[in-house]
C-alpha cells in the first residue's frame, strides 16, 4: 500500500511537511484564501445549474426569474460574509461555530451546531465528488458513463490519500483554486466580449432544447414556493464559507484582519462567479430540467433516458470557448480538480471538530489528541463510509444530494449568528468605551440581521426541501447529537464515580501489603526475567504460580526449580479440566479474602513478537487471563515483556508510524497558537473542581 | 443469543452435564455404540445409492454388478473393523490414527493423517448435511426445493448450539442411531417377507424409468474402471469406523476390550444394512443416474431438470412401506437426524484433535487447554465455515460432495494401518513370552493386511475420483499441513531462542534496581490508587510522569499535586503536538540509557468498564502506549485497574461463561484418563532438556 499510493501523492501532494516545521508555516491571504475557500468557490460549479433546474419545473419562461433569485443569492452571501467578519473578529481562536454557539447559547446547542457540522461534512465529500465527477464528465465520456464507480474510486482515492497521512499544503490548494477561478473569469470576460463587442451569438448545446413544464403558468402560492425552492438550491453557493472562521489561527498576523480580509475577497469572487455563471446561462440559451429524460424535448421528443444533463459551467464554457478547445478542457478539469479539493477538505474538517468534541467529552478522548493516527483513521473510514454509501444510495447524483445538504449549513449558520448576538449583547452589558461600544453595536446590528436572513433561509429550506431529502440529512443530525450525548453522559457518570475525595483517608480502605505472584508455565528466559524483576521489585511476599494442567510436564517443572535452585516458592494450582484462568482467579480471590488489606500483584512473562499473525500463536492465555483479572478488586496485573528477535520489524514498523503527521494541519495553525483548548480545559477543570467540593461535602 | 438457542437446544439435547459430573459418564457399550457410530451407521444412507449412480453410467444391465461391489464393501469393512480392533488394543489411549501415525511412521506421517482428518471434519459436515437434506426432503418437497438454504440453516443451527457449549449426551445419539437402525432392520425384514413370502412385487417410484448409458457396451479396461469407481463410492460407507479408536477412554472398563466389541457390532450392522439395502434397490428396480436430468428416462423422454433424484433408501422404503406411510416417514425423519447428529460428531471431533495437535504444537496453544471456549470457538467457526462454502459451491450435492471424502478417510487408515505394523514389529523385537508373541503375529498379519488393503483402495480412489473432485480435498490437505509445519517451526524457533541458560550468570545482563514512573493524566481515584500501590511496591526510585498536551490543565494538574501534598516527585513532559505516546516512550529511553542496569516499571492506571462500547472511550491511550511499552527493552508494564461500577455487569458475564464446558466431552472421557498428554508431555521434556543441554555446550 505504501508504494501504491505513494506515487499519485507526490503528484499531487509535492513533499509532505514535518511536523516540526508546522510552526513557520503560517498562511499569507494570498494561499489561505485557496486553502480556505476552494470548498465555497467550487460550489459555483452546482448552485447555478440547481436553481434553472428548479426554475424548469414551471418551463423555461421562470428562467427570467434567476437574475432576481441570483440577486438574493448575492444578499444572503454579504450578509454571511458580513457576519462572519464578526465572528472572526469576536473568536480568533478558530473554534468556529461550535464554539460560538456554545460559548454564548450553552452546550446543547452548540452539540446541535456540531451535529449538523458533521453530517454536513458527509455531505461535502459526497456532493463535491459527485459534481466533480460530472464536470469531469462533460469532457471525458468515460466518467459519466461510470459515474458511481469513478465517484467511489475518487473517495477510496482520498481516503487512502488521507489514511497515510496527507499533510495539505498551500500550493496544492493553490494551483487548481487559481486556474479555476481564472478560468471562470476568463470565460465570463470573453462572453462578455463576444456578445457585448463582437456581437456572437453564443449557444449552449442545450439551446435548441424546449422544456417540457411540469406546472405550466403556475402563479400565486405555487409560484413563490417554487421561486423559494428555486433560492434554497441556490444557496448551495454559501456552503463552507464558515470554513474561514475555522481557520483563523492559521493566518499570519494580524490574524483576525487578514482572515477578515480573505473572508470578503472570497465572498467577492464567489458571488461574481456565481452570477457571471447564471447571466451567460440565459444569453447562451442553457436549458436544464429536473427529469431531462422525460422533460427536456427536441424538437418535441423527449431526450430520453441516455440522455447526459451536463452542468451549466461546462455548457457555458461550451458556448464560450468552444467544445473541445483548450480553455474549455482546463476549466473542466481544474473544476473537477478543485471540487475534489473541496472534497479533501471535509477529510481534514471532520476530524479536527471531532478532537474539539473529544476534549469536551462528546466523543472518544483519544480523538483528542492531534497526531493520533488509529483514531483519525477512524474518522477517516467513518466520513468515507457515509459518503460512499450516500454516493450509490443516490447515483452520484448531485442533483439529488444538494437536497440534502443545505440544512446542515443553514442550521449551524443560524445558531452561530444567534450566539453572535448574544456575544456582544455580553460584552455591551460591560463595556464602558464608547468607540469600542460603537463598533459593538454596528457588529451586533450586522450579526443580528445575518441571524435573521440566515433563519429564515433555515425555515425556506426545511419546507422547500424537506420531503425532497433534508429529512435525511436531519435524521444524520439526530443521530450524531443522541451519540454524542449518551457518550457525554457516559464520561460525566464516570468523572463523578472517581472524581478524587479531598481529604485521603475518605478513599476506601488502602492496601497496606502488596502479595506479588509470578506466573510460570515453563523456566526458560522470559519467566527467568520476569521473576528477577519481581525480586528486584522487593513486594512484601514473593512467589512462583503455576497451574498443573499436566502432571507429566509439572514433575519436568518440578525438578527443573529444584535443580536450579531457584529461592522463590513454588505453588501449584490443580486444574483437572485444563483450565488456567479460573484456578487463578480462585486463588488470587481467596489471597484477597485471607487479608483483605493486601494488594496482589500478578506478573506475567509475556512474549513480544513481530507479526500479528505470530501474535496469535503467543500470550493468549496470558491475554485472557489478563482481561479477568482486570476485573478482580485489588490486583494488579504486570506484563514482563521479553522481546524476540522477530519483534525488530515491529519496533522499526512503528517508528516508521511515529513519523507520521495528520493531515489538515496546515489549516488547524500550530498547536500552540489555538485558544480552545485553554479555554475548554479551564472549563472542565473548574466543573470538576465543582465536582470534587460537592462530592467533598 | 442466549434465548434464541436455548430452547432448540433444550429440546434437542435435554438438561447440559455439569464438567464436574464428567468423570462419572464412562459410556456402557449400548451408549457407546450410537455415540461412536452414527457416523459410520448414517453412511449407509447415501453409500448405495452412490454406487448405483456410478453403474448407470454402464447403463441398467451394469446393476448386476452391485452385489459383488457391495461384496468388495463387505471384505473392506470386515478388514478396517479387523484392524481397528487391533489399534484399540494396542493403543487404549485414544490418540486414534494420528498418534498411531506419529509413534511408528514419525512426525510427517503424523502430520498427514491430522491433515487428512481435519479435510475428513469439514467433508463429514457438509456430505452427512447435503445427505440429511436430500433425505429429509423426500418427505417434505420445501426442503429440496430449498436444498442449499436448508443446509445452511441447519450448519448455523447446529454452529450456535456448539458455539453455545452443548454437551454430548448419550440418549441424544441413542434414540435417533436406534430407531434408524431398527427401522433399516424392519424395512429390509418386511421386504424380505413381502417378497419371498407373500411373493409381493415391490416396486420403487424409479421403477419405470430406463437409463440412457453414457456408455453403453463398456468392457475390458474401461468397466473395471467403472467398477473400481463405483467400489469407491461405495467406500463412502467406511467413513468415520475410526471414531471408536479414538474414544477408547470414554468406555467402561475394560475398555480396549468393550471398545473392540463395538466396533464389531457397528461393523455388522453396517455391512447388513449396506448389503441389505442394495438388495432391495435391485429387487424393487431402484433407477438413480448420475445426471437425472438427461439419462433418467420416463417412456423414453428425459425426465428434466425440475426431477429430484431421492435417495436410495427411501425409494426403497417407499416401495416396501408404501409412500407416506407412518413407517416411511419415521425412517426418513431418523435417517435425517443420523446424518445431522453424525455432521455434530465433525464439531466435536475437530477440537479435540486440534486440541492434540496444539500440545504439539502445530496449531496454537490455547488450543491445547480443554473447556477453552475462545479457541473452541474458533475452531468451531473455521469448520462451519469451510463447510458451508462446500455446501454452497456444490450446491448441497451429497453427490459431488462424496466425490471429495473418501481420499481423507484412507490416507489415515493407511497410514494407521502401516503403523500398526511397525508398533507390532517393534514390540515383536522384545517379546520373549510365546503366547504373546503368537497374539502379536497374528494382530500384525490383520493389520498387514489392512496396510495391504486401505492402501489399495486409497490408489484406486485417488485414480478413479481425482478429477472427479479428491484435487479438491488433497489441496485442503496440502494447505493445513503446510499451515501445521509452519506454525511448528515458529514454536520451535522461539522455543530455541528463549531457552534458559543452565548457568545463572550465563544470562544477559540482568537488572540491579528498578525505576518506577506512574502515568498520570489527572487526579482522581484511579490514579491515586496507582500511585498508593506503586509506593507499597518499594522499588528503588519512584515518580509520577503526566505529559502536557494542554498547558491549562497542566496548571491545573500541578497546582492540585501540590494542595494534595502528593509526596511523588512529578515529572511533566512537554507534547507540543499533542502526542502521548512518542514523550514517555523517549522518556523511558533516556531512563535506560542513563542506567543501563536499570529496568523501568511503567505503572498505568486503567478504568475497567463493563460493555465493549463503553471500553472504546477509556484506555485507547493506554492501550496503544503498553503496546509500544513491551517493544521497548528493559521495560515492565503494570496496570492497576480501577472497576468502575458498570464493570459488574461484566464480572457476571465472565463468571456465567466460566461455567461452559466444551462439548465433545462425553466421547474425549474423563480428562486424567488421557494417556496422549503425559506421552507427548514427556516427549517435549525430554526435547527441551536435550536442547537446554545443547545450548548449555
């Protein structure tokens, strides 16, 4: 596997980073705004297609509409970009939406916001593969004729990418970001040319196309329904513009201004892209429908079921370039490359709010820690796993998963605006400085009106797009919170039941002797070691314990203590039926029973060895035995390791491990410089010096 | 689980013995019999028909052959009974044809026979269930017409009741073995009477068909192939008579000697009933053909793929009871339950040889201890799963499947047989007492003669079946040997490699004091339990080690040691990554190589916690550094647990396993009866010391 992936790595990674060399990595505007905002600026390459699609329903006459849903499109993007200014202001520490929401509305909903946060890195990964696979698709006829499996392969492609340890750089994100957007610049300029100067009439290759209308001459209710659903699928353009406020840590300094600055210079090309994309759509006569098979006519015959809907960029870029043409093979493919960028990013998103739940004890600890192959692993399978599954579940259709994917969003939008306002409603309460004061209200104002917006576009959503798919996205959500929860309340049932006493004699009765047992089954070099430690450890009795599952190979032990003299006694523990661990459960139970004061130590020689598979011929019994005895009170239990020779490949193999480094560091900013970690960590070490009083009274 | 096969199993095998009530369950021969033989007794349900189907391919006429095949079957039967009764004898220890193999042909003859035996396990499931099926079927149409799904469900059925822990009873095997065998018995005495007495013309429901011969005419060479490959599948009747000389321990005294009469007994009823029923085939014109669907002809048409081929027994049973019948259905129904009580037979007999061969150590250890359920239970899902595929990819063909059996069968008695002659030859070279010597000559020519005979039959069967499908069973064979020979020369590299020196001093540098250093995360009752007993352990330095992932907590964490007044010096390590393993493995790195004499006790606080989930979210941390900690030479790891509340529910769980006991027990005997173990026990000693003495040169 290691040469195997190892090759499109460096194509398309250049040299990993080490981790040493995190600390000077800090991200100047011009490659944090790529890093950052690949996932918002490839949404440009869906949202406009989605809104004519939704538009197509009521027949190509609606398409009139789009400029105007396009323009609310536009409104909504300052306003989340105005917002999000703030926060990035307010919270420079990049705990992002979770941390606002739990900061300022308290820690259910700031597990709503992670909730939705997480299913809506599924969604990312899912929604980003499969649009990309469609761009790519519209110049490589392979691809969309094997959709699902391309899109699987490029998730299993990333994935491994991931597993082995990616670490982002700049110019990775760089590169294919700027080609895209300068293509796409590139086209809406030329459009412009050739239709505004030169007078060409440019048209897409769905031109000639008529819509069949599902709902001919709705109006009324029904019309603005569908103009809302219409702006729902459209605001598919904000996802991950929250992504910057993740990432402030990253920046160099003054980190909140320039994180400010990119966060407007994205949302800028954003809604430029956006709406050049949507204008050159209706000059160029682009014609999308939901059900192109049945809806979309030629020369009033249905396309038909082989029929391919292209995405509206590369239909334009079609009409603008050229099939075929140079440009119009870049852009294709520098947006197919920066939505699995997009993509990527979900890979490094997902775990980094998973180690910020892990140390508030909504996920397993070892998340925590950063670095932490196994369990970064684990998320990496997991976010793979719901991706891929959403991925054949719904054809790599990336119509059908946008349905799904902007509850998620909006939700944590919301929430955090809410918190935002209550943030400076706080601080308005104590601040006496009147400039200061001025500059908190103007924030608030903005803050509040983003919250507004972002709610009622929450509410659009859910009732454009509920039955349409946003149900599973809130099942997801649903799901993640009651995990998250119950694993919550598992840690604070725990942290109570051992939270230290504050005076020592208050504990249960303390050992005063502690009785040390050496398990032998055999004198050879390992139980030699482990029974000279056991002398050297100078516990207050000794001896040797054995269990006679053979009375044949016990006389040869026997004789052999014997002959060597070894001065520690020996005891033998019959065992007719073979049994080892429970004759020694009986008789470490009965030592305990005799002084219950006493403490047993039970030493067990063990072998290390160099392969799994080797594993599986060694220690066992010293395993099981192991894990009973962990749940007999007052034992102790040590393992004396004696490594053979075929353990070497292991201690190098994980050496090798040690070196490795998690991806999505470059985004995180170095370890030292994140504040939520200070902040949550006082947080729970004053809740359980809180703890300890109440349990202390 | 535990409800789901409770009742099932109730029923089927009645109140489970207690393992302390073993020794009082020595087997009288009337028990013994239906314990040992349903194997070999079950086989006379598709052994006939096997050799019809092999006939017709000669056409109808060839059929006047089957008596002198059943006649060859006869001699063969008398011959191998013969020689196990001599085996029995000679070796009451119940090591069966792999100790036999192993004592006089060395430990590659061995090897080959417990290879042969474990493919004969698995083929003993998947024949006697394909069979069982086919049997039952004919009395209930939903069973074959769901051939495969049938015997799968009933390999599950009979998996969970031994993965459950069934244990054999005697009335279990007797009451289906007798009315089986009674009801063969009345079938072949109402036959007979209707017959020659009453002058009845019997018909069975074939009785019309002809069959078109794939080879019509045959003669010289080409029938005597014919005929040696029908007498080969009529050796499938042979299968499994080498089970009693494996039991011999099970039996009341004097064993060899109740042992011996019965396998006389079931070898009588078996050549009765085999002969008996091919009689009957031929007088009621019984008509089987190897492909039904082409060569069984109804008025001269083939009968199609939709016709199901019954088995012999039961066209017999139906000619001479009548279809549906009361006596027709009881024989089906028995026969049935014989052939699944004989696949059982395979799930006990495959642990206990596995057992054998771990104290061999050609499989891994914990194999080796009796009542071992982890390891029973592996063994017991590899043979299910083995079987199932075959079952699967031959289509629950008993058929094809027998095509694969024989092989097995007969590379063992061979073996045993040759053995035999070399344990009798060796005994000859010694014995001085006339009477005795005459015995031993008079045993040598049996076994002579079976050698002579089994050894035959093993070259017409691999002849005349192995591209019929005996490739299939040697490659299975070829695999565990090679598996076997592997894992025994990594027992034996180790066993090299940490042989104790005869000189004390002769060891590697022993340690002179120990370093103590308790991982601490944060205080609370299972650290402080930790360190109160790593205090009482009194090693020569002792100090409490906590990395700091979190400068916060950090504080917090000191500030807390010093209110405590926490006599332990603390050491923290500085992680900037937030790693914990790479600090304290350093740490304890830079320990040794200060002191190099010194070894290093690394004490781990650990929650024990009840649910498998609940584990996943405590200890991962730890887990993963004790794994790295025995890399790392000159280390012991000790972990003190701390039982958390809900790990009661677990002490429950373990205690309710701890009274499993192993099914097969009431054929292995009671366990101090066992003769193997202090053999081989006393082998390996006398091994081991030869080694120590070698290195010690």
């Amino acid at each position: 596997m290691s040469k195997l992936t190892d090759v499109p790595k460096r194509i398309l990674i250049g040299r990993a980073l080490r981790s040493d060399r995190l600390g000077e990595t800090l991200l100047p505007k011009r490659i944090a705004l790529p890093v950052f905002a690949s996932d918002p600026l490839s949404s440009v390459a869906y949202a406009p297609g989605e809104v004519l699609l939704v538009l197509s329903i009521a027949g190509v006459s609606a398409y009139h509409f789009s400029p105007w849903i396009a323009l609310a499109v536009v409104v909504l993007m300052f306003t989340v970009v105005a917002s999000y200014r703030q926060n990035v202001h307010a919270y420079p520490s990049g705990g992002g939406d979770y941390e606002v929401a739990t900061t300022n509305l308290g820690p259910k909903a700031g597990l709503t916001v992670a909730s939705a946060l997480l299913v809506d890195y599924v969604l990312t990964v899912a929604v980003s593969i499969a649009s990309g696979i469609e761009n790519l698709g519209s110049a490589i006829p392979f691809v969309v004729e094997h959709k699902v499996l391309c899109a699987v392969a490029v998730i299993v492609l990333l994935t491994l990418m991931n597993l082995r340890g990616v670490k982002e750089s700049g110019k990775l994100f760089a590169i294919p970001t700027y080609v895209f957007v300068s293509g796409v610049f590139v086209m809406i300029a030329w459009g412009a040319f050739r239709g505004l100067v030169l007078g060409d009439t440019m048209r897409a290759p769905t031109a000639e196309y008529t819509i069949k209308a599902e709902h001919q001459g709705l109006a009324g209710f029904a019309l603005i329904f569908l103009m809302l659903r219409a702006f729902s699928s459209g605001c598919a353009a904000l996802t991950g513009v929250e992504a910057i406020s993740n990432g402030v840590p990253a920046f160099r300094k003054p980190k909140s201004k320039n994180a400010a600055t990119t966060l407007a210079m994205m949302g800028l090309l954003a809604v430029t892209m956006f709406c050049g994309i949507i204008v050159l759509a209706l000059v160029t006569k682009v014609r999308m429908a939901e059900n192109p098979a049945a809806d979309l006519l030629h020369h009033g015959v249905g396309v038909g079921s082989g029929y391919v809907q292209n995405p509206v960029i590369t239909q334009v870029a079609e009409a603008v370039f050229g099939k075929g043409s140079f440009l119009f093979v870049v852009l294709a493919a520098a947006t197919a490359l920066v939505l699995f960028l997009a993509a990527n990013t979900a890979y490094n998103g997902f775990p980094v709010l998973g180690s910020i739940l892990a140390q508030d004890r909504y996920l397993p600890r070892q998340l925590h820690t950063r670095g932490d192959r196994l369990a970064f692993s684990n998320g990496i399978v997991l976010l793979a796993g719901a991706a891929m599954l959403l991925v054949v579940i719904y054809g790599a259709d990336s119509t059908r998963l946008i349905q799904l994917y902007i509850v998620g969003v909006f939700v944590s939008f919301t929430l955090s605006q809410i918190g935002m306002v209550r943030h400076w409603n706080r601080h308005l309460a104590t601040e006496r400085d009147a400039g200061t004061r001025r500059h908190m209200v103007r924030s608030r104002a903005i803050n509040t009106f983003g919250a507004f917006f972002t709610g009622l576009v929450l509410v659009v959503v859910l009732v454009t797009k509920f039955t349409h798919g946003a149900w599973v996205a809130l099942l997801g959500m649903v799901i993640f919170y009651a995990t998250m929860t119950a694993i919550r309340k598992h840690y604070d049932r725990v942290a109570a039941e051992i939270v230290a006493p504050e005076e020592p004699g208050d504990d249960s009765v303390r050992p005063s002797r502690i009785h040390s047992v050496v398990l032998i089954s055999r004198i050879h070099r390992p139980t030699l070691r482990a029974l000279a430690y056991a002398k050297l450890m100078r516990s207050d009795t000794l001896e040797a314990l054995t269990v006679n599952v053979d009375p044949a190979e016990m006389k040869v032990l026997r004789e052999e203590w014997e002959r060597r003299g070894i001065d520690v006694p020996l005891k033998v523990l019959d065992s007719p039926y073979r049994e080892i661990t429970r004759p020694v459960i009986e008789y470490v139970k009965s030592l305990r029973k005799e002084s219950p004061r006493d403490a047993v130590s039970v030493i067990i020689p063990e072998y290390v060895v160099g392969h799994w598979y080797e594993h599986l011929l060694h220690n066992q019994s010293a395993l099981r035995l192991k894990g009973r005895l962990l749940f007999t009170p007052g034992v102790m239990v040590t393992s004396v390791p004696y490594q053979l020779q075929s353990s070497e490949a292991a201690r190098n193999r994980a050496r090798r491990r040690q070196d490795w480094s998690a991806p999505g560091a470059v985004r995180r900013g170095p370890a030292g410089e994140r504040g939520t970690g200070e902040r949550l960590a006082g947080q729970r070490a004053a809740g359980e010096r809180g703890a300890g009083e109440k349990s202390a009274r």
